[in-house]
C-alpha cells in the first residue's frame, strides 16, 4: 500500500465513523428522533474520506445536501454533528440547520445546503478570499453529479481558472440525480471530461478505492496550493440508500446493479486490503470498530441529553427585528 501505515488507520477509522454515524441516524430518523428528511451517503465513504484527508485541517471544505460524512471526514466531533440532526442547542448550528446545513468552522467545513449545485459558487468565493489574503488554504469542493448540469458548475470553474482559483472541485458521481440516472441526464460519460472547456485537469478515479482518491485529490490539491490553479476530479461511487429517506419507495435502480455496487462496499474493500496488507491484523481492525463504536454511543447520548433551543432562538442570526413570542 502505497500510504503510510497511520495514514492507512486513520482512513480505515474515518470511513468507519461515516458509515457508523450514518446508520445511527438512520435508526434515530425511523424512531421519530430526527426531524425532517435524511440523505445518507452510505457507499461514498471511500470517496469523502481519501478526498478530505489530502487536505490541511486550516483547509476549506464545502459539502452538498448528502454531507453528514464529509465533515466527519475532515475531522468533526461526533457529539455536536449528532446533536445537530436531533434538532438540539449543542449541536453545530444551534440546532438551527439540520441535516442538510451542516457547518463546523472548527475543522473548514464553511457547510451544505439544500439547494443542489450552491455550494460550487461558495467554494469558488472561499478561494478568492484565500488568494486574496496571501494565503495557501485550499477550499475542496464535493457536488454530485446532477450538481454538473446546474449554471453555477459551469459559471464557478469558468471564473475559478480564469482568476486561477486555489479549489478543486470534486464531483461524487453516484450514478443518479435523485430517482434520475446520469446516463440520462449527462451528455459525456466522464463528467471530468467537461474540465477541458475550462483549461483546467480533469481526471477520472474509482471512488470506492480510498487510496486511489487521496492521490488523484492530493494531486490536485498539491497544484492549487503552489498557484496553478483549479482541478476537477470525477469519483464514480453509489450511493446504498434511497435519495431520502423522507421518499416513499420507489423503483428506479435495477436491484442488480444495487448489488453488484454492494459487492464493492469501500468499507469492507479497504478492511481487506488492510488485512492483506499486513497494516492491521484482526485485533488492531477491531480496536478501530469498536473505539468508534463507542464514540457513536457516546455522541448519541450527548445528543438525547441536550436540551432544544428556546422558542426565541428562532430569530436569531436573521436579516429582520425579532417578533415578540407571545405564550
């Protein structure tokens, strides 16, 4: 393996953070302990890890709708990120943003929102920000591949190479825009083909394969950091679960495909190749799953035993002059 043995344990051990909180939230979400919908990016682990570790923890990051991983992949604390989704004051908003405004200052997450393709122009304004100040801070920014058909992908890597922008753009092409598979909706089989118009590299990486992405990542990020500009990097992922769990069911996947992209499962090719490897032997994969194991646990009940903001919370950090409550 071609990464050194910490670093391997340390993308072994945030994939399996991912994946756990994840499906933690999941089960919360189905018990009616989470509001509103939950977009999970189980599948991507690879992808949002191997990414997110080419980066400085002073970096920026900005997610998309389906980011409960990414931060965790930057570096989050569990406990507020829990405590967030649960609607509660501890969590990193205040418990104001949700499941898809996740923002943790703390680690570069400047955050997600719901509007699919918003973050490309905030990624770009976040690197002029940093060339501006004389700085060699990256901004990496995730969007799917649907996000590749909105004006602003087209308008921010057009704008970030001509000013040659310190970000690398990086799309998690999961194969479907919601219930709408690419194939349909994109007119190049590569999505980083579409770099060329913009003079920028393009590169094309499996994104179950962890390592593979911190390279092709790393690559880029290397570049934007000596001032050459902006990269475009395609990850080919899946994601397991529905677009939202807030969906009724609905067939839109082939239940083959399904399954022949859960044989590629990041989690489990990565747990192999470490054991193959000799990186960790059965003991030392185990002492990763359960400390993370009991970091969930810990997290959910730091969550549970927060309180919720108070009704006037509602209004701050608002354009306008509070409304009084009346009881």
């Amino acid at each position: 393996m071609d990464v050194s043995r910490d670093l391997a344990s340390e993308m072994y051990r945030r994939m399996v953070r991912s994946r756990s909180f994840e499906l933690a939230a999941t089960e919360k979400l189905q018990a009616g302990e989470i509001p509103g919908g939950l977009h999970t990016s189980v599948g991507q682990e690879a992808s949002i890890v191997g990414a997110c570790l080419a980066l400085r923890t002073d970096d920026y990051m900005v997610g998309t709708h389906r980011s409960h991983g990414h931060p965790i992949g930057k570096g989050a604390r569990l406990d507020r990120l829990f405590a967030e989704l649960m609607g509660k004051a501890t969590g990193v908003n205040a418990g104001l943003g949700g499941s898809m405004h996740l923002s943790d200052f703390s680690v570069g997450s400047l955050g997600e929102t719901s509007i699919v393709g918003s973050g490309l122009p905030v990624a770009a304004g976040a690197a002029l920000g940093s060339k501006m100040q004389g700085s060699d801070r990256v901004t990496l920014c995730f969007f799917g591949d649907g996000a590749s058909n909105e004006g602003t992908f087209h308008e921010s890597l057009n704008l970030a190479a001509v000013w040659q922008l310190p970000v690398v753009y990086l799309c998690e092409n999961n194969g479907y825009g919601q219930l709408s598979a690419v194939s349909a909706m994109v007119s190049v089989p590569d999505i980083a083909t579409r770099a060329v118009a913009y003079g920028m590299p393009g590169v094309t990486v499996d994104g179950q394969d962890v390592v593979g992405v911190y390279h092709a990542v790393s690559a880029a990020v290397e570049r934007a950091r000596a001032g050459a500009g902006p990269s475009l990097v395609e990850t080919k992922t899946y994601r397991y679960h529905n677009h939202s769990f807030s969906l009724p069911p609905r067939p839109y996947r082939d239940e083959t495909e399904v399954e022949e992209w859960r044989q590629r499962d990041p989690v489990e090719l990565f747990r192999a190749r470490l054991l193959a490897d000799g990186i960790l032997d059965d003991a030392g994969v185990a002492a990763i799953e359960d400390a993370v194991g009991a970091e969930i646990a810990a997290a959910i009940a730091f969550a549970e035993s927060s309180p919720y903001p108070a009704a006037e919370a509602a209004f701050e950090h608002v354009f306008t002059n509070p409304i009084p409550i009346r009881r």
